[in-house]
C-alpha cells in the first residue's frame, strides 16, 4: 500500500447504529492478512519507500503475516528495521471502532476492560463509540535496561486508590503501552536491552495473548501485533535473550545492507536533505555519487571497522549531504553559480564518517587515516570501473615530458576548463563522463581523472596545505 492516510472517520457513533451498519470484528492478524491479500492482488507496494528487500526481507515479512506469526528482525544499524515495522501499519483498515473512553481501544462487540463491559452493559445499543485511525493504531518502545513492567504492561495507580477505591479492583490499574496498543501493532527496538525479568512478562502476550498485572486475577485477552528489532550480534550470541522468548516468535527475518552501488546511491538520494541555496546550482555527477557509495561498502568489507556493529546507510546519507555542502560552500566563495562536488572536497566527509565507523583497532591508527584509505579505495575502484588506464597514454606523456597540474578545492571552476586544450585526451575522457559544458562538473571530471591516474600509480602527487600538484 502507498499511503497511511485514513481520511474520513465514519459517521457511526453508536453500539446500535454499529451493528444495524453490518460491522463485523476481525482480530489484528485476520485484518491484516486480508488487507494483505487484496493490496497483492492490486499489485501495491506494501513497503514503498524501502529498497533492495523485494527478493528476500519483504516475501519474508509477508509470509509471517500470512501466517499470523510475530516478528522479529535482527539485523545490525541502519538496515531500515524500524521503518519496516512502522510500515506494517499500512495493512491496518483506515478506521477502526472503540468504546467511546476506553483506555485499550475496546471493541464494541467484545469489549475485554471493566470499564467497556460495565458501560455496554448499562447503556446497551446507546453505547458511545469513537473511531480511531490506523495511525493512532501503532505502539513503539525503545528497549532500555530501565524498562518496567509498568511502562510495558501496567501498574496500580495509587491516585485511584486514593479516591476510594479497593486494591482489587480492576479500574485502579493503569495500563502500559502495551495493552494501550490492543487491536494495533507494537514495536520494541532493540529488544535484548531489556532485563531478563521484564521479558518474562512479555511470554503470555506473544503466546497466551493476555496479561497479568501485580497478581491480579484478571484477564485481558489482548490482540496486539507485536514486532521486534535487535542486532544479531547481541541476540544470537551474548545470550541476553531469554529462550522461551526467542521460542514465542514466529518469524525472525533477517535484513541486510544494499547489496550494489546502485541501490545504495538510491537509498541516499531518497533520504538525503540538500537545502536550496540561492544563487547556485547543485549538480552531483554520477562518479562523485558512486564514490560515495563506494566509500560505505569499502566499510563494509574493511577489516579496520567491527563489521558486528556494523556500517549503517546513513553513513553515505551523511557524507552525500556532506559532499554536496562543502561543493556549495566553494561556489559562495568564489562567488560561481555552479555548483559540484570535486575529488578535492572529500576531506569534508571525514567528520561524517569516522562517527559512524565503529574501529577494530583502537588507538593503534588515527581514524582519520583509515577514513582517507576508505575513500582512496573508493575513488580506484569507480575510476577503474569507468575507465581503462591505456587510454590515457598521452597524457601520461604529457606529464612524463615534464607537465605538471595544480588542483585545489577553492580552484575556480573555468580554471579546470582552461587546462582540457592543454591537456592531450583529457577532454575526450571528461566528455565520456557525461558532464556537459557545465564549468563545475568539467572541473570534477578533471580532478576524478588526475586522481584515478595517481591512484593506479601513472601519477604523483604532491599534496599539503596549498593546492595538490600532479606530476610525473
């Protein structure tokens, strides 16, 4: 489904007019599955904003639903796992009727509190109803080592003892998030952070459905949807999860990083927040893209970064957001109003990167030199995916016979556009890259070359405080 807006509640405010209306009650897993049903047969993404899952996680969560299983997704930081959960509120209905005042979204027809009980039983057909909106209908809890039962399931409320009421009865409990959440979904991030105790007391709500509160004798048959997210690391092997809870999931779906460059750039380019500055034009070229996706697989693969933390995708949103920046910082400056990303603006991306790269050698390298081999490796590898070296043998010449190149971030654009009639094949490989005569991104090409050439080892460089000098 695409979209989470509900609309119109509609006009039925009452038990009678509910029941006259045809209104039939479903369970949460019956209204989802069926919801689920009907948006595959009309072919709508279930998780329209989420990409690279289509083959694996999504068939996955689907199937659970299916099958009215619980889920868990395990997967290590920035895999979307939160996100998936919030989107499963799209196979909720648009409205949904409660008991006018209920606390845990009773249903008119079943009411399960003492409070929707005793009002349908004196008012009957009379009885108040209020609709709530799908939105309304999810519950999320970030799992804390200072979680209580009270915050998850409920506790006495002594305000309500205190105005005459015995301990016994039911209407002096104040109820958690969780039975708050009846008839919708819940999620709980990072589920192992939460004390073994405290996940005891989710057993009966994944398996009998109901809960126990400071040894009432109550029940409250709740039927709440309940997902959770932990980090594989901490819930396969540091035990911090207890069996029979692990046992009470139906489904555990594993999530995973995009798996190619391309995907990786369109999860950024979604994500990304590049404001609009006046005067200037952005213009982010492919290469200066796939570098910085490149960058986060590099990462990914790198034996220098804990790989059981792992390297989220906000990793290249932030360094894409970054790129982009320190381009239209330069473009003010120097007072152009073109604007792209150079090979010479990379260095930006360092305190974007090393708060988001958990190292295995702490204190033994500088962060920031394992950041620069990153980016080196990720430069290489796009210049010798887009380029062959053998076709730039002129202009190795060039410099052999004693040319040499100055590049620095604060180089006006056109100074890069002077030098392509000087330099033998340059401008032929530029045009490859499929810049236009934009002076900005001619300037970006120019320096994706000169620096591909260094990196494969046609050219030196001398960099330092001032302009970097190529030469041979």
């Amino acid at each position: 489904m695409t979209t989470t807006s509900s609309g119109t509640p509609p006009v039925i405010s009452t038990l009678g007019e509910l029941v006259a209306g045809g209104y039939v009650s479903r369970s949460i897993r019956e209204e989802m599955r069926s919801n689920l049903i009907a948006a595959i047969r009309r072919g709508e993404s279930l998780f329209p904003r989420i990409h690279g899952y289509e083959n694996s996680v999504i068939p996955a969560i689907e199937n659970a639903i299916l099958s009215g299983q619980d889920i868990i997704f395990l997967g290590e930081r920035g895999q979307a796992k939160t996100r998936l959960a919030r989107s499963l509120v799209n196979l909720l209905d648009p409205w949904m009727p409660i008991v006018a005042g209920s606390e845990i979204n009773d249903d008119p027809l079943n009411p399960i509190s003492k409070f929707a009980r005793d009002l349908v039983t004196e008012k009957g057909d009379d009885t108040p109803i209020t609709w709530v909106a799908r939105e309304q209908r999810f519950g999320e809890k970030l799992a804390t080592p200072d979680t209580t039962i009270a915050d998850l399931i409920g506790e006495v409320d002594p305000i309500k003892v205190a105005e005459g009421r015995y301990l016994t009865d039911e209407l002096t409990i104040s109820y958690g998030l969780i039975p708050r959440t009846n008839r919708g979904i819940f999620n709980l991030n990072e589920l192992p952070d939460l004390a073994e105790r405290i996940q005891v007391g989710l057993l009966n709500i994944l398996e009998e459905r109901d809960v126990q509160i400071r040894g009432y004798k109550i029940r409250l048959p709740l039927d709440v949807y309940v997902v959770a997210s932990a980090n594989p690391e901490d819930y396969t092997n540091r035990g911090r999860i207890i069996t029979p809870l692990k046992d009470r999931y139906g489904s555990q779906i594993r999530t995973h990083y995009p798996e190619t460059i391309e995907l990786e750039i369109e999860i950024f380019e979604q994500e990304a927040v590049l404001p609009e500055t006046p005067g200037v034009e952005v213009t982010i070229p492919q290469f200066m893209k796939e570098i910085v996706a490149e960058i986060t697989h590099v990462a990914r693969r790198s034996p220098d970064v804990s790989q059981r933390s792992g390297v989220s995708v906000r990793l290249s949103v932030a360094n894409y957001e970054n790129l982009a920046s320190n381009a239209v910082r330069r473009a003010i400056r120097l007072g152009e109003k073109q604007a792209a990303p150079r090979i010479s603006d990379l260095p930006a991306l360092r305190p974007s990167t090393t708060g988001k790269v958990e190292l295995e050698t702490m204190g033994e390298v500088r962060e920031e030199q394992v950041v620069d081999k990153f980016m080196q490796t990720a430069v290489a590898t796009v210049f010798n995916r887009t380029f062959s070296v053998r076709q730039f043998e002129r202009l190795i010449l060039a410099f052999e016979n004693g040319l040499t190149v100055e590049s620095s971030e604060l180089m006006p654009a056109m100074d890069y556009v002077h030098q392509l009639s000087h330099l033998d094949g340059l401008k032929e490989a530029v045009d490859q890259l499929g810049v236009g005569g934009n002076p900005a991104t001619v300037a970006s090409g120019v320096e994706f070359i000169l620096e591909g050439l260094h990196l494969n080892r046609k050219l030196n460089k001398e960099a330092g405080f001032g302009p970097a000098r190529y030469h041979r």
